[in-house]
C-alpha cells in the first residue's frame, strides 16, 4: 500500500519541544511515503527552520506549498527566494510546488500553489475583517488604502491561478487522477467555519476565486478524470465536492496543537481517512 500524510496549519512558532516531538511520533508511526503539506508552517524565517528541522527529522519527501503566515514579517519575492535556495539545497527531500507535475504514483499526479484570499467572495472590497496579513507582510502594508488593498489581493489570486492553469493542464493530459494542494480554499462552500462556509464578510479573505475559477474549468473539460484538492487557511475541517469529479478537503488546525490531518492512501485505491475530533487517529 502506498501511503501520504496530508498536515496543514502547523504553526510551528507556537509549539514547544514535548509537541514538536508528540507530532514527529504520530508521522512516523503510519510511515507514510511522503508528506503533503498545505501551508502555514511558521513565519518567514522562521518556517524555513522548520522545513529544514522537519526535513533533518522525518527522511520522506515533503511536497508543501506556502500560506499566507509563511510571509509574515517579510515579502512575498524574499520568502519565496529563500524557500527555492532551502529547496535546491535539499532537493532529495523538500519540493515547493511552484510550477512542476510530480509523480506520486503511475495514475496520480500531484500540482500545486499556495493560493490568496483574493477578495473577490462574499462582501468583497465591503468587507470590514482586518486581518494581520495587511500589517506584517510587506506587500500588503504597502497598499495606501482599501482600494488598493483589494487589488492587491485580486493581483495575488490571479497569480495563484496562473501558476496552477498550466501544471494542471499538464498534469490531466498524462494522469487520470491529480492531486491539488492550495492553501487558502478556492471556494465560498469549502471554506469552513465551526461547521458552515465562512460568512459574506469573511469568505473575500479565506477564498480564492481565482484557483476555484481554474479548477473548474480543468473539471468540466476532463469529466472523465478525477482532481482532489487539499487546503486549509480556515482552522476548520470540512469537505466539498462542486462537481462530481472534483472535491476539497479543508484541514482543521489549533494554534500550539499540530497534527496529522489526514491518511491518504494512494494505491491500489484511493481512500482518504480524516481523524474525527477527541478520536484516537489509527
């Protein structure tokens, strides 16, 4: 049996040594070929370390994509240079998807990119949600005021989705199952809130309608493939399926709390097994 972790939302900068080595146990107990990783590791620097500790401590391929905490602190262009040089370094166990179709298995290929809130759901430039993001990253901050905030946003989200356009193209064309990791959730129903999609005033921040926009479209055209999408960004777990043969799962996440939020096993059948909350994981 060929086997995944999925871990989103780490948030390694909150955790101590005793949680740290708690997560590293559960990881290594299901032995898993690789590890998918769909953002918020830590912060900028910060999360490299980690990458780099994680790397040092669980030998397996680590195929990740950044979320919006990794940039704090820092720009999007410094932290994704820096991220490319930890790659290139340990380019037998780290693998940013930033344009490339990995092979996971013969019928299963694996895309990816981190994804914006894109501003573009729900309330959209109405909303009144202030996020940290607008202060701590440097692209953000920049911005004079909501307006431009709000382009900014847009400008993010559609690079997102140009970065994910081609790689799934190509990846659909070879496999008849591609796997999509992503961040921020690319639709209004998958980004979970305590049970229910996030309301109108926080969905513009915590959707990306641009990569839901490319999924779709990707979806439609090939009826006769599956593509299974992996995010977060939300802190709460949920599943949503907008055509039959595409679906989202958004992983659950606790600030000081990482864990393993899911087990994939990709062959001989394709199954994902999502731990209920207060229940031992398997």
């Amino acid at each position: 049996m060929i086997t995944a972790l999925w871990l989103t939302d780490l948030h390694l900068d909150f955790v101590d040594e005793e949680t740290w080595e708690r997560l590293i146990a559960d990881c290594r107990r299901h032995d898993p070929e690789c590890i998918l990783l769909t953002g918020d590791i830590a912060t900028s620097r910060d999360a490299r370390s980690w990458l780099r500790r994680l790397s040092d401590t669980f030998p397996r391929p680590i195929y990740f994509v950044l979320g919006n905490h990794d940039y704090y602190q820092s720009s999007i262009l410094e932290t994704e240079q820096m991220m490319d040089v930890l790659c290139e370094n340990r380019a037998d166990r780290l693998h940013r998807l930033d344009g490339r179709v990995i092979r996971l298995t013969p019928t299963m290929g694996l895309v990816g990119c981190g994804g914006w809130g894109d501003g573009r759901a729900g309330a959209g430039v109405n909303s009144n949600v202030d996020l940290s993001d607008f202060e701590v990253i440097e692209d953000l901050s920049r911005s004079r005021d909501k307006a431009a905030l709000f382009k900014t946003l847009a400008r993010l989200g559609d690079r997102a989705a140009d970065l994910l356009k081609p790689v799934l193209k190509q990846a659909l064309a070879e496999f008849p199952h591609v796997i999509v990791l992503t961040h921020v959730p690319p639709f209004m129903q998958a980004a979970w809130h305590q049970g229910r999609p996030s309301d109108s005033d926080f969905a513009p921040h915590f959707t990306c309608i641009a990569t839901g926009q490319v999924l779709l479209d990707a979806a439609r055209r090939h009826r006769n493939k599956r593509i299974t999408v992996f995010c977060g960004h939300t802190h709460s777990p949920g599943f949503h399926t907008p055509i039959a043969n595409l679906e989202v799962h958004t992983g659950g996440a606790d600030y000081g709390r990482p864990c393993v939020n899911g087990l994939i096993q990709l062959e001989p059948n394709f199954s994902v097994s999502i731990p209920r909350p207060g229940v031992a994981f398997p």
